[in-house]
C-alpha cells in the first residue's frame, strides 16, 4: 500500500502464523477428545485395568482361594494323569453325554479339572478338582478365585454378556482415542521423558500421567487395540453381515465356517469298550512333532459313536492357537483335523489376542506385563485426579453448574481409585471367612466385593474429599497388609508354612499383599502431610 | 542374562536422559554442549540395541522383543526417579 514493496519479512509471518493458528486448533481438539474420553470412561476403564491386571495372576490367585489344593502339578506325565480323570469320570460319571478333562501342563492350567455333561437336558455341568498322582478327588471350596476376577474384566457383573460386550467394547475405543489423542496433546514427548518433579502440584500429577503412560506406551496401545480385536464380531458386526447376509441362520453360517464342527455324531446308545486314552495321547504327540495335548472331550463316552477330540496347549507361544484332533472313540481312528494356523488373517488375530492375554509368558515376561498394567491403573489415576486438581484452581472462575460437576468428581475419585482395591481386599477376606459349605459362596464373595465397593462410594460421595481419601487409604492398608495374619489364622496355608516348604504361589500372594499394604501407607502417609490430594 | 540386560537398559536410558538439556546439567562442563549430547544419544541408543541383542541371544524373537519393551518401562521410571533425587539433591546444595 502506498507503493511500499513487501518483504521477505512481511510475507513469512503470515505463513508461520497460518500455520501455528491451524496446529493450534488440532491440540486443542485432541485435548478435547482426550480430556472428555477420560473423563466419561476413566472408572470404567480403571476397573478394566485393575481386574485385567490382576488376571495376570489368575492363576496365583485361584491358588490362594482355594487353600485346599497342593502345589502346582502340571510337571506330571500326563498320559497317566489323563488316565487317573477317565478312571474317576467311568467311576462317577459313566452316562454322562459328555466329558471333558484339562490336563494340567503349565502354569495357566497346574491342576487336573475335569468336567461332565449329563444325558438329560437341561442339567448344568459338573465339575471335580483331582489330584494328579493318586486321581482322588481333592474338596475345594466353591469360589470364583481369580478367574471371577479376570472375567468382570470384560464380562463386568450383573449384566448380559452382550450388553457388557458392547459396554467394554465401547469403553476400549475410548481408551485408544483417549491414547492417541494423548500423544498428540503431549508437547514435550521426547523433552520430558524422563521428567518427574515432585511437589509441585498440579505440574506433579501431569509429570506423574505422562510418565505412566509413555513408558508403557507400546504397551497400552497393544492392549486397548487387541482388546477390540476380542470384540470384533460384536463390535463390527456388519463385516459378516455384508458377506452372509441378515436372513435367520446367517450368523450362524458365518460362525460355522469360522469355527466348523469336527466330525459330529450322535449317541447310538451302543455300549462299546472305549480306546486307551494312552494311545490317543499318543497319537496326537506324534502328529504335533512332541507337543502334548491340553484338554481332552469326549462326546458320547462309552457309545458306538463316541469321539474324542484332543486340542493342543492354547498358551504354547504368543500366537494364541492349538490344534484339534478327533478321534473315533472305539477304533482311535483319525477323524479330523483343524491345524492351529489356518491363515494369515486369523493367524494375526490370534497374535493379538495371544498378546493381550500374555498366557505364553514366563515369569519375566509376566512380570512386566503386571507392571505395565499397574502402571495403566497409575496412568488412568493420575489423568482423574489431574482433571480435579486443574479444575479447582480454576474453581473460582467457574459456573455453579461446574463447580458441582468438579465436587461430584473429586468425591467420586477416592471411591474409585482406592475403593476398588478396597473392595478387591474384601473378596479376599470374604473367601477366608464366608463358611466353607455355604451355599452358593462364590457368588457371595463376589456381591462382598461390589457391596463394599459401594459402601467407598457411598462414603466418599458425603464425606470431604481430603478426609475420605486418607480414610480409605488407611482402609486399603488394613485390608491388604491384615490379609497374611488373616490367612494364617484360617488356613494352614499361612508364610510360616509357605515359605520354608518353598510354596512360592502362597508366600507370594501373602508377600504380595503385604507390599500392596505398604505402598497404600505410604500414600496415606504422604497424603497426611500434604494435608490434601493436590 | 536377564539382570544383565535389564541394568545395560538402564546404562542407555540414563544416558539418553542426561543428552538432554535438562538432565545433562548434571554432567561435568567437559561433557556439556551439542557434540557431548549426541556422543551420548548414540551412546544410549547402541546400549538398548546391545540389549536387544542380549535378548535375541537367549530366547526367541517375539519374546525376547516383549521382553526389551517391557523393561524400557521399569528402567524408564528408574531414571525419572533417579533425575528427580539428583535435582533435589542439586537444589538443596
């Protein structure tokens, strides 16, 4: 203007300032998606991490429900072991239409389970513990152990399995939008890394969520990924049906070419003498080059047309996949085959199923897994109490509207966050101290858990935020840090036994408990003399 | 094999940190400026290769990869402790 010729200067200002005005939106979308994602799904998803966490410890845990049964035997032969459950099956169970029995080959599967359907319709399943050396039947007390636990992971409780598929389902797809959202959001990735400064508020808990979860990062991105992939044929549902159709029996077409059944009979009501079960076992070693089979059924034991299908270890490598073999219960004839890789699509899926299950894992490596999901509990504990602690340094600027939204979740948070391992503890204590011959006691243990856990909510909702989460974490270090003393008063199972015998599941899991009581003292304790959460 | 993998983990996280300006102030003067830094950065980063290496040594590849991840993270945490008592312990002299 004027006839004032424009420079370099005048022309690359603008440019830079377009393109900061279109990166500035983009954060703060992502921050938007990030911050609401969290904020509506960050309860559910913490009680998806903590009881998915501890289902890395299923096992353990299930062990230490059920006092009663000895040290892991899945070191046993299990030509002789498979023999001692159909022995005890002929025995109890000889007209049953169906048997099933899980060998116990590793740490997933220690003990010798076995299974029965009975020929008339409408019967539910019955099941025995046995022991593995001697095929005697071991009483157990009736508890959902850990595997109660693994499953609210993504059945949740009290609901229909497909409305809690599409709950978790839909609670998932948060996560990995609130993930990736996150890494977005985050502008020093690299620079802060290995930042954590202390003390510091508001700039604290940021430190402390960032740092939770960029370490564990790949980590979080495979589980919330493959935990849809669990869900697809609920969650994505119109990929089948554009192939096969809606008409009646189109999902079941669809479901019989994905897993078709295996050379199917029905009972003739012939009593003929069955096929050693050694020569089976056999058999399939052979034909998998040395591998050992992991559960056997038979359908129609006894019969003229009994089967015996023999699937292969689940948990062998990452890829979560067996081979099945059927067999012709008479002759021990080869009836039909389904090879463990079928193709590269499903063989990627299993692979991620495999991963997020982590059922191949060793020690090691299972170790880190329960460390990468704790540190997703972190992750998802510091983003809600972030989320509080931001806001109410805001608070006097907000809406009463807002100011009551904050106060409902700053009340909710403790509930949340150390109610549910409160609640967890108390299923714990409910197992050891519900009678042993009750009836339906696990289902009990398990209303334990969710009753308590209402009753954190319950207080937390009306007491003061401060108080209630110094409370609860006292609470939290009595349930978990009294469970060892506990145990030692009601079972013989106790770390005076443990230990010296080298029983490392039940000196662990005690050993464990005690830590967790340690780590919560040492929240209240900083918590005390902070005077406050922020 | 494992602690050993584990700790030459932590040797390259450490070092990856202190390449950074606001971990490397507490390196001597002699190991400050932008040439020291990437000394370090490939430094750090041939200790987590090292280790993956370790890794692939012992056991099979997809384990052993899960394995390297896995222990980014405790290391990770480690030295972000390990920086946070330092620049207390720099803060209070």
């Amino acid at each position: 203007m004027g006839g004032a010729v424009m420079s370099e200067h005048d022309i690359l200002p603008s440019a830079r300032d377009r393109l900061r005005d279109t990166a500035r939106p983009l954060r703060t979308a992502m921050a938007g998606v990030h911050t609401w994602a969290g904020l509506l799904f960050g309860c559910l998803v913490y009680f998806m991490f903590v009881t998915g966490t501890l289902g890395y410890l299923d096992s353990e845990i299930d062990r230490w429900m059920r006092p009663e049964l000895p040290p892991a035997q899945y070191s046993l032969p299990s030509a002789s072991t498979a023999q001692h459950a159909l022995d005890y099956l002929q025995s109890h169970a000889p007209a049953a239409r169906r048997w099933n029995v899980q060998i116990p080959v590793d740490r997933n599967e220690p003990y010798l389970r076995v299974q029965w359907l009975s020929a008339e319709p409408g019967q539910d399943s019955q099941s025995a513990w046995l022991d593995a050396r001697t095929g005697a039947r071991i009483i157990v007390r009736d508890t959902g152990g850990g595997q109660a636990l693994y499953q609210m992971h993504w059945r949740l409780h009290y609901l229909p399995q497909s409305i809690a598929e599409w709950i978790i389902a839909l609670a998932s797809m948060a996560l990995f939008l609130t993930l990736l959202t996150g890494v977005v959001v985050h502008r020093r990735f690299f620079a802060d890394f290995f930042t954590l400064r202390l003390g510091k508020g508001q700039r604290t808990w940021l430190d402390a969520h960032n740092l939770a979860s960029v370490a564990t990062l790949p980590f979080q991105l495979m589980i919330s990924y493959s935990g849809l992939v669990f869900l697809m044929f609920s969650f994505t549902p119109l990929i089948a049906t554009a192939w096969y159709g809606v008409s009646p029996g189109a999902g079941r077409a669809f479901y019989d070419e994905l897993f078709p059944p295996m050379a199917v009979a029905t009972a003739t009501g012939n009593r003929m003498p069955s096929v050693p079960v050694v020569q089976v076992l056999e058999q399939a070693k052979i034909h998998w080059h040395g591998a050992e089979a992991a559960v056997l059924d038979i359908q129609n034991p006894g019969d003229a047309h009994a089967r015996i299908h023999v699937t292969g270890n689940f948990a062998a490598g990452p890829v979560r996949t067996a081979g099945s073999l059927v067999f012709d219960g008479v002759t021990g004839n080869l009836l039909a085959e389904r090879l463990a890789r079928q193709s590269t699509p499903r063989t990627a899926r299993d692979l991620l199923l495999g991963l997020h299950e982590g059922l191949f894992a060793a020690p090691v490596l299972r170790a880190m897994y329960m460390l990468s999901g704790l540190l997703g509990c972190v992750m998802i504990a510091t983003g809600m109490v972030l989320w509080t602690v931001k806001r109410r340094q805001r608070a006097a600027r907000s809406t009463a509207s807002a100011l009551r939204g904050l106060t409902l979740v700053e009340r909710l948070n403790s509930g949340v966050i150390f109610g549910l391992p409160i609640a967890i503890a108390a299923y714990f204590w409910a197992n050891r101290l519900l009678p042993v011959d009750m009836d339906s006691r696990g289902q009990h243990e398990v209303h334990v858990l969710f009753g308590v856990w209402v009753a954190t909510l319950l207080y937390a909702a009306f007491s003061a935020s401060g108080r209630a989460w110094r409370v609860l974490a006292w609470c939290a270090v009595l349930g978990f840090g009294a469970l060892p003393v506990l145990n030692m008063i009601t079972t013989h199972r106790h770390l005076g036994y443990s230990l010296p015998a080298g029983d490392w599941v039940m000196a662990g899991f005690d050993l464990g408990a005690i830590a967790l009581g340690c780590a919560f003292a040492l929240a209240a304790c900083a918590m005390k003399k902070r005077g406050c959460i922020a | 094999m494992m602690l050993l993998t584990f700790a030459i983990i932590v040797i390259g996280l450490a070092t990856l940190a202190l390449a950074m300006e606001r971990h490397g102030e507490h390196l001597p003067a002699t190991l400050s400026g932008r040439h020291a830094a990437w000394v370090l950065r490939v430094l750090g980063c041939s200790a987590l290769v090292c280790a993956l290496v370790l890794l692939l040594l012992v056991t099979d590849g997809i384990p052993a990869a899960l394995i390297w991840l896995g222990f980014l993270a405790p290391g990770t945490l480690c030295i972000a402790f390990g920086m946070t008592i330092a620049n207390l312990i720099h803060s209070r002299r």
